[in-house]
C-alpha cells in the first residue's frame, strides 16, 4: 500500500465529478507526495480539461461502458 511508505491524500468520498476532483487536490496538506483521486467520465470529453491540471503519473480505467446519448 502507498499510504504506509509514503505521506498520502485521498478523496473523503467519492468526489469524482468536476467539482469534488479540485476540491481533493486542494485538500492535500503540504508535503503530501502521493493524491489518490477519481475521476468519473459522464461523457466524451470530461476527463481531457481534468488531466492538464497536474499531469497523472499513474492511471487505472476501471470501467468503460456505452452511455445514452
């Protein structure tokens, strides 16, 4: 586990929208070395804006589906 070797941050809940993702990035105390975060999808597009803000170093797709149109 990442958060026993290194200082650690996680979302409190599942914050994974637009709005939840900056609020657990800005969350993170100083000297923090590693954020685990998540990102929801709801449609195309909505991960691109999020992924300039600080370059992912690490990314894990846990599901891809069909949504409506």
């Amino acid at each position: 586990m990442v958060g026993t070797r290194l200082r650690t941050h996680a979302s409190p809940a599942s914050f994974n929208n637009e709005v939840g993702l900056p609020m657990t990035l800005l969350g993170a105390e100083p000297g923090v070395e590693v954020v685990v975060a998540e990102m929801g999808a709801r449609r195309e597009g909505t991960s691109d804006c999020s992924a300039t803000w600080r370059g992912p170093t690490s990314v894990v797709v846990t599901n891809v589906g069909i949504g409506a149109p």
